[in-house]
C-alpha cells in the first residue's frame, strides 16, 4: 500500500466523509498521461513532459549528467519518466484539489 493509499485508510479509519480527493482519482487520471520525450542533439540532457488526457501541460523534468561519455538515451528517458510521472501526480493532487475547493465554494459547503 502506498501514501496515498495508507493516508486514504487512515482518513477513513477516523470516519471523516468529506468530500475529497481520493488516491482511485488520482490513479484514474494518471492512467491518460501521457509523456513527450525529447533529447537535444549535442546535449546530455533528457526533457520529460507530462501532458492530461486533455493536453493540459502537468510539468517538465530535465535529466541530465555532465560528462558526455556517461550519457545514455535509455537511463535518461527511463528517469525522466519516472521523475516526471512523480511530478504529475504531485501536480494532479493539487489541481484536483483546487477544483474540489472551487466547486465547494460554488455550492456553499465551505
């Protein structure tokens, strides 16, 4: 069980029923990400962007190393991605969040 989910446990372990954002929302749309890689020729770096479903840009991470003769295209791809799908989450949490804030705003629940 991840954070998420154990925070999510914990949450529903003390009864609170609030309307919220839950880790199966988060999950859900981190299924439709999708990931633009691009490596600039006569650079080490990788460039990892994250995008919604909708093509709403979530972030952009950088790998990189500083000597030429370490630079491999596969392990800077494979840690963009994963540095940039942690970053999309992160990011989902709180634009989600804002939306539910929004929304509650809107109806008077807060």
């Amino acid at each position: 069980m991840n954070d998420d989910h154990s925070i999510e446990k914990e949450i529903q372990d003390k009864g609170l029923t609030a309307p919220r954002v839950t880790p199966d929302t988060i999950e859900a749309l981190m299924e439709g990400v999708i990931y633009h890689v691009s490596q600039p020729e006569g650079t080490t770096s990788t460039i990892v962007t994250a995008f919604d479903v909708n093509g709403f840009s979530l972030c952009t991470e950088i790998m990189a190393c500083a000597s030429p003769e370490n630079f491999d295209v596969e392990i800077g791809v494979m840690y963009g991605i994963e540095k940039c799908k942690s970053s999309a989450k992160d990011m989902l949490w709180k634009l989600e969040g804002y939306r539910l804030k929004c929304h509650l705003a809107e109806v008077g629940a807060l």
